[in-house]
C-alpha cells in the first residue's frame, strides 16, 4: 500500500513564531522552510509513499516543495490548518479515490525513511489512526483508509481530540523522527540531537553562529 501525504505550510511569514527565543523575525521564515524541505524530501524517500501533496498559498514554499518533487495544492479555504488539510485530503482523493490519505506536519526535519514507514504501515491496519507527538500532547501524523474521512482535529491537544474522534492511537517505539515536531527552540535541539535533514543543518550552523 503506497501512501499520499498532505503536507499543510502556512505563509513563511507568520510561521514559528515560538521560535523567537530561538531565531529572529528575519531568520524564521527560512527555518521554517528548512523544516518543510526536509520534511518532503524525507518523506518522498519513504518507500511505503507515493506521493506528497503540499496545502500552501505560499509562493516561496510552493516553488521549493515543487522542486523537490511534490504537489502543491492552493489553500482555498484559507480557514486554518484543519480546513486546509481537508482541503489537501479532498483533493487528493478526487483524482486518487481508492489511495489512503495521511496528514503529515511540516515540522519534523529529524524525519527518517524507514520510520515513517513503520508508522504508516502500522496505520494501515486501521480506517483512521494517529501518532502523537514527542510532548504526548499533539499530534504528527494522521491517517485515514480508502472509504474513510481524513477528519484532522489538529490543534491544541489534537491527542485527546483524535482519540476521541475514533482515530486509533499508533503506539510504536524507535519512531522518534516522526514524533519530533518543532515549534520551540528546546524542540530544534533535540530534533539536532537526532539528526536533522541538510537544510535544517545548515539554517541551525548559521544560527550558532550568530550566537557566538
């Protein structure tokens, strides 16, 4: 079973902003894209995916994500992440009714392969199943089976949300790529400890040096 992720991007400019203890209003934006190419690139590699659909009204971030080989779907709704990844997931299935549809944050430059594909293949035994995220509270990944509504309750305590909503809860260990999104700087450090994609590493090396 091969996979289409929905990857939603908001504009660079108002993206991360919790990294601002981290990284100023001038290097966010390119941190923030850093994640999002390393996040695609990570998960074209993946096997078990056949695609990557990209929900972005950002023209920065289209052309980057589309160079590296994903699709990018216009943000229409313009209604927030939720709408947006409904938007992705409809989308997708108009043109592929019988693929199963994963949401995927942008976020996680740490992300390997084959660990994405222990998850989306434990996934695959479910019509909706989620992963949490390292914190416990949030959530990275999102699926839903041909036949079933992707239904993303992204946001605070998407965890609880999910699992309420009747999505099945993925509990697998040595998934940490996949589990570590970034929204703070004690995230980047321990995305960095794991091992971050080139263009995270590179944007991290520039901030080092401009703490030194």
């Amino acid at each position: 079973m091969q996979w289409t992720l929905v990857v939603p991007v908001k504009p660079l400019a108002r993206a991360k902003s919790r990294l601002s203890d981290t990284a100023h209003d001038g290097v966010r934006p390119g941190l923030a894209l850093a994640f999002a190419e390393d996040t695609v690139a990570a998960a074209l590699a993946c096997p078990a995916v056949a695609d990557v659909a990209v929900v972005t009204d950002d023209a920065r971030a289209g052309r980057a994500l589309a160079e590296l080989g994903a699709g990018v779907v216009p943000d229409e709704p313009g209604g927030g992440l939720n709408a947006a990844l409904a938007h992705g997931a409809a989308f997708v299935r108009a043109a592929h009714p019988a693929s199963p549809v994963a949401a995927l944050n942008a976020d996680l430059p740490a992300l390997r392969p084959a660990e994405l594909t222990r998850v989306l293949t434990a996934a695959a035994q479910f019509p909706r199943a989620f992963l949490p995220d390292a914190a416990g509270i949030g959530t990275t990944l999102l699926s839903a089976a041909p036949g079933s509504e992707l239904a993303p309750a992204f946001g605070t305590d998407s965890r609880v949300r999910h699992r309420a909503s009747g999505a099945a809860e993925l509990r697998l260990d040595s998934v940490d790529s996949v589990r570590q999104d970034v929204d703070t700087g004690d995230d980047l450090r321990t995305a960095l400890v794991l091992g971050v994609g080139p263009r995270t590493a590179a944007m991290a090396a520039r901030l080092l040096i401009a703490g030194q």
